[in-house]
C-alpha cells in the first residue's frame, strides 16, 4: 500500500511538472511581441532591447521556465497587464465559488444515486428500474445549457424565487442562505449530469455483485436485507461508481463553465471566458495551470480511495 | 422412530427454475429425513440437482423465477413458503453452510475477521470485542494458525484450503444443528481436501452436528456418512445406508457411478469405466426412467414408465429401478 502510493506520488509529481511546463508554453505560443504590447507599435530596437532585459526574456527559455515556476510555487503568478490585479488574488477569489458548486452538486448526486441504484439494482427490469432507466438516459441526452434556461425560467421567472435569476451571485460571506439560493440552480443543474453516470454505473455494478457466490453467504448468515446492500454489495460494487466520480469531478472544475457564464457567477469558468476574451494571457495561464493540477489532484486522491475501498486493487 | 425426533424431514420437495427455456424442474419431489447427529450424503453427477436440493432444504434458493412445493420441515420449521425474515430466524442457528467454492464465497474486500464475527454482533447481539474474541477462537477451532493475525486478514491474502477453514468457521458461528457441506472441497488440492474433510468430521463429533455431505466423489462420502441418497435428474434413484449403496446397490446407475471413480486396489493403468451419453436435460424430461438412455439394461417399460422408489431387502434402503441388479446379500463383499 504504501509502495503504491509512493509510486502515485512521484507520478504525479511528473505529470504536475508536465502541466507547468505546458501552461509556461502557452504564453510562448502567442503571435505578437511583448515589448510591442507594452510599448506600442512606435517602439525602437533600443527600447525593446532595454525592456526584454527588464523582463527577463534576453535569457534561455530554461532560465525563464525556472524563475516562472520559483515565482509560481511562492503563490506569485504575475499582474495581469489588462486589470493590474495579481493573478493568484483573482483566483484565489473564485476558486472557493467552484468548489462549493461541486460540493453541492455531489452531495446532491450521490444523495439520489446510491439509494436509488440499491433501490432497482434488487429487481432488474422491475417497474422502478425500467422508470428510472428511462428517466436517466432522457436526463443524460438534454445539454445543461437547457436545464439551466428551463430552470431559470420556471424557478426564477415563474415562482420568482429570489437570488436565483442571473447575476445575482450572493457570496458565502455576506448571506448564506442567499448564496445557497444563489448556486442552487447550477448545482442542481451539475447535479444531474453526475447523477446520471453514478445511478448507471452504481446500478450495474450492483446487480453484478448480488449475483455473487459471497452475497448468498451473506444471506445464510441470516442478516438483513438492508446489511447485504450496504455492508457487502456496496463496498466491492463502488470501484468504477469511484472511479467515474474523480473524472467528473475533474471534468465539473475543468468544464463547469457553462452554468457559470449563463447565471454569471464568478467562478473559475466565468473567469477564465472573461479572460480568454479580453486577451488577459497571464490569467488565462494562471487558470489554466491551477485547473490542471487540480483535475490532477482529484483523480489522485479518488486513486487512493478506490485502493481502500478494494484493496485488491493495490495487492495484484 | 417418531418424526418428531428427526432433525429434518423432507417430503415430496420439488424446485423449479422458470427459465426462457420453460419451466426446469431440477429438483423434482424428493423425500428423505435425518436424524441428529447423523451425517448423509449426496451423491451425483453435475447438474443432478444435488445443490438445488441442498439450498432448497435451507430456504436459500434465489429468491426470484423459482418455485418450490412439498415440505421441509427442519428442526421443527416449515422452510417451504416461509418469508425470507422468518428463514433468517434458522439460518445461521439451526442450519449453515458451507459453500463449494472459497474462492467466490468469501467477500473479497471485508476482513476475514468481521465475516465471521458479523453474525455474532448483529444477530447475538454480542459486543465488538466479546465477538472478536469468539471469532478468534472459531479461527483456532477450524486449524488455522496465528488466528490474531488472521482476523485482520483479507481473503485474498489466504490460501484455498485456510480461506475453506474460514468459511468453515463462518458457518459454525452461530453453533449450528446442520452444516450442509456443498462439495466442500471440490476447489482444492487434493491434499487439502482430506484435510477439510477431517476437519468437517472432527468438527461434527465436537459440536454434536448433524452434516449433509453432497458431493460427486465417492471416494469422498465412503467413509463419512452413515447414509447415502444417490440423485440422478432431481429425483433420489437409490438410498440406503453407506455400506448398503456401496455394496449392495440395486440401480445400475449407482453401479455406473461406482465404476467410473478410481480404486486403490485396481492395477496401474486401468481404464476409467465411464457413462455413455449425457444428463438429461431437465427441460425435455421423456416420460420414462431418467436413466434410460444410458441404462445398458434398459427396457420398453423403463422408457415409457417411472419407477417409483421400492424398497431393497435392508430397512431404509430404496431403489428405483424396473431391471435392478441382483442383489449380493449373502455373498461376500468384493
């Protein structure tokens, strides 16, 4: 076990120095000069000269790479050229709005998927079964920019709940309740994307267990039905139930900007489609780096929980 | 001998399988009893229906597209048409068992340990450590050494025969009256299996058990069992005590079975006398004998006509046969 998440660790460590190499690139990649930018196109050779030294871009790519990174892992990612504020500040404002989406719309999704996959997993093909079969795939083919205008519409507009309309972002800070009002409509709206994979995967995975030598075992030890799901169908059934959470979860962080930019909340999707269209390099970089060592992280840390969960996984 | 001394009596029990195929009886009316303390065997061929039986007994078939009629009355307690929450009320104390394959039967992500102390807290209401305690003796009860270290074990970290033991274990948790032991040992080395066996007889002369052996080896309830019911396509074809079936068998197909496993006393090289043809398939059953196509003394009437158990000279012994072999009593045992 512990070679294994040693193992993981340097791994990860890799793939985390690949990501920071690609994010530094990408600021490489753009068309156009700095010094141009920031002098204007009137700019002589001289002043270039003067300013690349300033800047630090007279040195090897390398160099640069390893000052960036050094400034980086000190929490300093540069000032934004558009709005003159630090990049780490504005992350740091709109990353805590993400993980709170995500939170909600998890602790939504398993709260439905898990009692109701336990619930048809019992008789396949049963009438709950075939609804909620239904039900799922129906949910899994509307986009979540129509459950979120349909929501807006009917819950908004229509019951005229407040705090749920568009720009009304209210933060944790300031009123609670208000903030949970605010994100409730785009949680629900996540909710249901990952709602949709984790009934399917977890209800699968489950039938196959209850067909298991081991859970009529269970069974003759004369214990209730409700202990033979939880205590000895769920545990070896959630592997692949685990498994899809951490790709979702990394996908929500990485791909949750569609909500975002339709209700105008101000986390990290809003941010970076903001930044992406005025221009806003370092940001965009900022962003992009801090999403891909967190879509890295989680997938990392759903690795270690699979292998407690079945600690097959780690013995073969 | 009254009914009411018997630990089990079964009567007319039938299990059939709703498959696409129809109706599969694979159990098809079986009576038999057992008294305490005795130990039976189970004999049969693959798909004989011998596990159906042995679950049936229990109340332990899957609990969707099967039908079971008859009776099977255990330790006082109608299991045919009883609730599942009435069966959980016997299953684990008046009967348990021990599955064919430790490999499939142990839940691969649950300890060792709470496997076996499960039943204890939650159906004797024991505390964790009283529980663990008997868990750990049940672990020695059954051979398997270092017993402490073993509870935190999982079953992946355990070899077939101690993973065997701890199923084993399992079933003697709640001190039961009858073990069904379905082919214990059929996933095992063979030098494992004596061993188990052993083990199962030890354990039955200590604990005052009464023990159903199925199995399709011979060699296995020889020496073991009191009694032996011999099942050929879901129905009993003879039965008697263990020296009667083994020495005076009156239904070919008993005589086939014997044939067809190994003896020590035969020289090196002898060809292995197997049954011609197949099982049946239980969905087409022909009107007749089960064993007719493969019956070298088969007759019109063994083809058109069951032949219901009749008995044989010995007191409880029964065949069911329309040409059955002579029978050797009186002659000397080969």
């Amino acid at each position: 076990m512990l070679r294994y998440v040693i193992r993981r660790l340097v791994m990860l460590l890799g793939i985390v120095f690949v990501i920071s190499v690609g994010s530094f690139y990408l600021i490489h990649l753009l068309p156009g000069d700095p010094a141009v930018v920031i002098l204007g196109t009137g700019a002589t050779p001289q002043n270039k000269l003067i300013l690349y030294k300033q800047l630090g871009l007279n040195r090897p790519i390398y160099e640069q790479y390893f000052t960036w990174i050094g400034n980086v892992l000190h929490g300093n990612m540069g000032t934004s050229f558009i709005s003159q504020t630090s990049v780490a500040s504005t992350i740091r404002a709109a990353l805590p709005i993400d993980v709170e989406l995500i939170v909600l719309s998890q602790i939504l999704a398993f709260a439905a998927a898990i009692p109701l996959a336990m619930r048809s997993s019992r008789r396949p093909d049963g009438p709950l079964d075939r609804i909620l079969g239904a039900t799922s795939f129906t949910l899994l083919s509307v986009p979540s920019f129509i459950i979120i205008v349909l929501l807006v519409l009917f819950i908004s507009i229509k019951l005229g709940i407040p705090h749920t309309g568009p720009s009304s972002y209210v933060t944790l800070s300031s009123d609670w309740i208000a903030n949970l009002e605010s994100l409730a409509l785009p949680a629900f709206t996540l909710a249901i994307g990952s709602f949709v994979v984790y009934y399917r995967v977890l209800r699968s995975d489950l039938i196959a267990t209850l067909q298991e030598e081991f859970i009529t075992m269970a069974r003759s030890k004369g214990i209730s039905q409700r202990r033979i799901m939880w205590r000895h169908a769920f545990r070896p059934s959630s592997v692949a139930l685990l498994g899809s959470a951490g790709v979702n979860i990394g996908g929500l962080l990485a791909g949750g900007f569609v909500v975002q930019y339709l209700l105008a909340i101000p986390g990290l999707g809003f941010t970076l489609i903001n930044a992406i269209n005025m221009s806003d390099y370092l940001l965009v970089q900022g962003i992009v780096l801090v999403v891909s060592v967190g879509v890295v992280l989680i997938n990392f840390i759903f690795d270690f929980i699979i292998n407690i969960v079945d600690p097959r996984i780690s013995r073969e | 001998m009254s009914e009411n001394e018997k630990l089990l009596v079964v009567k007319d029990l039938v299990t059939t399988f709703a498959t696409p195929g129809g109706p599969l009886p694979a159990v098809g009316g079986v009576s038999f009893d057992l008294d305490q303390n005795e130990t039976l065997g189970i004999v049969g061929e693959s798909g004989s229906g011998k596990t159906v039986l042995s679950r049936t007994i229990m109340g332990l078939q899957p609990r969707t597209n099967v039908t079971v009629s008859g009776s099977a009355l255990l330790n006082g307690f109608e299991v045919v048409g009883a609730s599942e929450r009435a069966k959980r009320q016997i299953w684990g104390t008046d009967v348990a068992m021990v599955f064919q394959d430790p490999m499939t039967s142990l839940n691969p992500v649950m300890r060792i340990g709470k496997q076996i102390d499960e039943s204890l807290r939650v159906r004797h209401g024991m505390s964790r450590s009283s529980a663990k305690h008997r868990a750990i003796e049940l672990l020695e009860l059954v051979g398997i050494p270092s017993p402490q270290q073993r509870y935190s074990a999982y079953p992946g970290q355990l070899s077939g025969g101690m993973r065997q033991r701890v199923v084993i274990a399992i079933a003697l948790a709640g001190s039961p009256k009858l073990l069904m032991a379905d082919e214990p040992t059929t996933g095992l080395d063979v030098t494992i299996q004596a061993q188990i066996l052993n083990l199962l007889d030890e354990l039955k002369e200590r604990l005052k058990m009464s023990v159903i052996l199925v199995t399709h080896d011979l060699g296995v309830v020889a020496t073991r069992t009191s009694r032996i019911i011999v099942m050929y396509a879901g129905r009993i074809v003879e039965m008697g005590t263990t020296r009667d079936v083994f020495q005076d068998h009156r239904m070919p197909y008993t005589r086939a079975l014997l044939e067809s496993s190994p003896k020590v006393a035969s020289p090196s090289h002898t060809r292995l006398v197997t049954i011609p043809g197949r099982p049946p398939n239980l969905l087409k059953l022909a009107a007749g004998c089960s064993f007719a196509p493969r019956c070298a003394y088969a007759t019109d009437r063994c083809r058109q006509e069951r032949p219901e158990l009749q008995p044989a000279g010995d007191p409880g012994h029964l065949f069911a046969c329309w040409n059955p072999l002579p029978t050797t009593r009186g002659a000397t045992p080969q």
